[in-house]
C-alpha cells in the first residue's frame, strides 16, 4: 500500500483550522489532526496512527476521504436505525406533567414514579416508552424523582392524639 501524502493550499489548512478550532466533536478534530500531521509534518499513516492512536488503515480511510470529499469527508455519514421515538412535544409534555401533581391530572394517586409518567405519557401520546427513558430525559431537566415516603394515617379526627396516647404507654 503506498503512503499518502497531502499537499494543502492556504485555502484549505484556513478550512480545517477552523474546522478543528470550531468543532466540539473529539472524532471531527482527530480526523482533521490526521491531515495536519500528514500534510504539515509529511508524516505517513503508520506514524500518525502512532499518535492519534488509531489503527492504520483507519488513519488511510480518513486521509483519502478528505481527498476526495474534502472538510465534509471528514464528517460521519448518517447511521442507519430506527429514529427516536420522542418528539420535543413528548418532552414539553412530560416537562408539564412531572410539575404537576397527579391528583391535579385527575390521577388517583399523589406522587409521580418514572413508570407512572411512562403510563401517563403512553395515555395521552400514545408513545409508549420505558421508565428508564423517562428517567433520562428528567435527568436532562435536572429533575429527580424522589422516592415516596410512606406515613401511616387515618380519618379519625383523634387520631393524633390517641397515637400519643399509645407512645407514651408504651415508654417504660
């Protein structure tokens, strides 16, 4: 396999300078370093790959994409798979939801869970998702569901008094 050698005009290493300067994504700016190193240190596959700490024959795929495609080569190509289930109107939905309480919603119970939302949000969607989803798009929110507290009490209007009436038989 012969070496790749890449011979940049001022044009392009402005391009990729503010490609690598601009881009938060570390894969884009390894990439783009693999070129610098190529074209400005005259650096082979098998020395860069050594540096950036890929495999060579990655470091080669990468250095013909730019030649060929340039800064866009550079970029990943669309992933196949099925597309999220969400939509931003599910999270505003469930935004508005979580700041309310369930009684409000006409629920008969009184504090969210992550899998009484999910059953909530499937009522009202019709996107059935999991309680961990639900769980992580909380977490993006920065809101987190504590877990219920459970209180013994009744409808009896003494009820407080006769249960420090039995406290205090009870302490010898």
């Amino acid at each position: 396999m012969r070496a790749i050698r890449m011979h940049l005009t001022e044009e392009q290493t402005q391009e990729l300078e503010a490609l690598y300067d601009s881009s938060k994504d570390v894969r884009i700016r390894s990439r783009a370093q693999m070129v610098f190193l190529s074209s400005e240190q005259g650096m082979i596959c098998q020395e860069i790959a050594a540096i950036v700490r890929e495999d060579r024959d990655t470091v080669l795929r990468w250095l013909k994409r730019y030649q060929e495609q340039g800064i866009e080569g550079l970029k990943d190509l669309p992933r196949s798979g099925a597309p999220p289930k969400i939509t931003q109107a599910f999270v505003d939905g469930l935004m508005l939801a979580v700041r309310q309480r369930p009684r409000s919603l006409g629920l008969d119970f009184s504090l969210w869970t992550c899998q009484k939302l999910a059953d909530y949000m499937a009522a009202k969607t019709g996107i059935r998702v999991s309680d961990d989803t639900i769980q992580r798009q909380l977490a993006k929110a920065e809101i987190v569901l504590s877990r219920p507290q459970h209180k013994v009490s009744s409808p009896d209007a003494l009820y407080e008094v006769k249960k420090r009436r039995l406290k205090r038989q009870e302490q010898p």
